[in-house]
C-alpha cells in the first residue's frame, strides 16, 4: 500500500477514535448533571410539600386563637 493511504487511514481511526471519546465524554457530564438537577428538584418538592402542611397548620391554629379570643370576649361581655 501506498504511504499516503497508510496515513489517511489512520488519521481516519485516530478521528474516529477522538470523537467517539468526545462524545461518550459530553453524554456522561450531561447524564451527571442531569441527575444532580434531578436531586435538586426532588428537594424542592419536598419543601413545598412541607410549606403547603405548615401553611395548613397555621391557618388552623389561627382558627382555634380567633375562637378562644371570641369565647374570651363572649366572657368579658357575660360578666
């Protein structure tokens, strides 16, 4: 075989072989990040789910401090 054969084709596999490694390089950085965001949101989640129980909470607590100022005036007033 000619020399400038030889060379094109392992030029070609030396391509071949960079790219390849590129790309499965670029595919596990983006599956990484991919699950970091993912954990990210599931913490987020978890948060509002907790905020929406805590705001649940408070307006029921309200509720019941707004009855007993009610009942405490309805005492004021009987006395």
């Amino acid at each position: 075989m000619n020399t400038e054969i030889i060379v094109a084709v392992l030029a070609l596999a030396g391509t071949l072989i960079g790219s390849l490694g590129g790309i499965l390089a670029a595919s596990r950085l983006t599956s990484f990040r991919i699950e970091r965001l993912e954990k990210k949101v599931e913490k987020h989640n978890n948060l509002v789910e907790r905020m929406v129980a805590v705001e649940q909470s408070c307006k029921s607590a309200h509720h019941r401090i707004d009855e007993l100022w009610r009942e405490g005036q309805d005492n004021a007033k009987g006395n």
